[in-house]
C-alpha cells in the first residue's frame, strides 16, 4: 500500500531558533528531512508549517508545503489538517516525520507504514536497549509489546521491570533482557488520523507526559515495528546540529 509522508515542522524553538532551516550542506535541515523521505517510497511528502519562511524554503528547493494554522497544540493536529486539506481517503496511510530528523533510515518509514491495517489504525518503532544507563534515563521511552506486537504501555520508567536482576544490580542489564527504546516515528490510517485531535486527554499521559498514552486509554492498537538497532539520532541540541553537519561534509 502506498503511503504519504507529513512532515510538521514549525520554526520555534526553544534550544535551537529557526531549527528547520539550520543549513546542512547547503539546504535547509527541513528540506534535508524531506529528501530521506523520498528514499522511503513515499507516495507524496508534504511539509505541514505554520510560517511563511519555512514554506518559502521548500518552494525554493522543489518539496510540497502546506500552510497551516499556528495554533495547533500539537504536531499530530497539524498533520491532521494537512490530510483534510489533501481530502486523502479514510483508508489513507499517513505517516508523521519530525522535521528535525534529516538522518531517519527510510526503511522505517516504510516498514512503520506497512503495518497498518484492518483493525490496527496506527503505528510506531522501537528498537531494543542494551545500556543500563539509558534503561534507567526517563528521556528514553520505553515500550512494552503483546504477543501480537503491538504496543501494550509506554513508560519513561525500566519496563518490563526485571525484579530479580535489578535486585542484584543495576550497573548493567541482566543476560537475555533487552526492553525496547520507542522511536517517535507514527503512521495513521487518515480516518484514524482525523479522529485523533478529538480524543479525550488521558490521566496516563499527563502523568508521563506521553502523547500516544492517550491512543491506548482509548483502547486503540498500535502496531509496533522492531527494528535491530537504533536510528540515528535527531536535531535537538547544537551538539546535535554540529554533529549531523559533520555527516553532510563528508
């Protein structure tokens, strides 16, 4: 099945202003973002932004803007009014790319978007951990999985919790236990998409402060791909910007 990729990208930022065109070998960091997409299979990419200048550098470079209101509390809402504005059908896979991801394997967005179907209107990634140290960091997401893979809880917390190996030490992680790192890369089928802003917020989420919590307290699946090792990372920090420069040097 075809999918399209949205790409929300808004120019504020609190730790890097004007991130989404943070210059990357010569292109905008969103247009970079947008060329991985292309690697991916997409049908469609469509950078969804709120400012005019943002939407003024993809024309420049050839990739598909969409402008969108400025009050969106969050990327997922904007995608969401993308799709609308594109009048894409309720079967539709859309899947959401940060704009500060310009490094994503594109194989992801491929495989995140495949496993949405009948009964399962959305999806994510993860990857298994093998540091204590980042199983025990709450800004590592972690996921827990049913048997039928799909997304059983999402927890800053070490879960599933291994009680007799952690009783023993937690300076490295027990033989045979590796839990899963969420990525946050999503797929949605549209009509799921559409139907997501007007969910009812959910305890758990405010607790974590995890968005997809929400999907779950509803009782809708996500689908979870694992993949065997991690992506490489985002832009979130300078040390993020200058390392990914680095790669567009080289």
């Amino acid at each position: 099945m075809g999918f399209t990729v949205i790409i929300p990208a808004r120019l504020a930022s609190t730790r890097l202003p004007n991130k989404p065109l943070a210059d990357l070998g010569g292109k905008p960091m969103v247009v970079r973002v947008a060329e991985r997409a292309a690697l991916s299979g997409a049908g469609r990419i469509i950078v969804a932004t709120d400012h005019a200048d943002i939407a003024a550098a993809c024309a420049a470079h050839g990739v598909e803007v969409c402008l969108t209101r400025a009050d969106h509390p969050s990327g997922t809402d904007r995608i969401a009014e993308v799709a609308r504005t594109l009048a894409l059908a309720d079967d539709a896979v859309v899947v959401n790319l940060q704009g500060d991801e310009p490094l994503i394997d594109a194989s992801l967005l491929a495989a995140c978007a495949a496993r949405i179907g009948p009964g399962v209107p959305m999806a994510t990634c993860a990857h298994p951990l093998h540091a204590a140290a980042d199983v025990f960091n709450p800004n590592v997401v972690k996921v827990v999985l049913d048997r039928a893979g799909n997304a059983m809880f999402f927890s800053r917390a070490p879960i599933p919790w291994h009680r007799d190996g952690f009783a023993q030490s937690r300076e490295a992680l027990p033989a045979g236990y590796a839990p899963l790192r969420h990525i946050g890369l999503y797929a949605y089928s549209n009509a799921f998409l559409q139907q997501y802003p007007t969910l009812e917020p959910a305890p758990l989420e405010t607790v974590e402060a995890l968005e997809q919590l929400r999907v779950l307290w509803h009782g809708v699946p996500i689908a979870v791909h694992v993949t065997a090792s991690a992506p490489e990372a985002g832009v979130d920090t300078p040390e993020d910007l200058a390392r990914v420069r680095l790669h567009y040097r080289s």
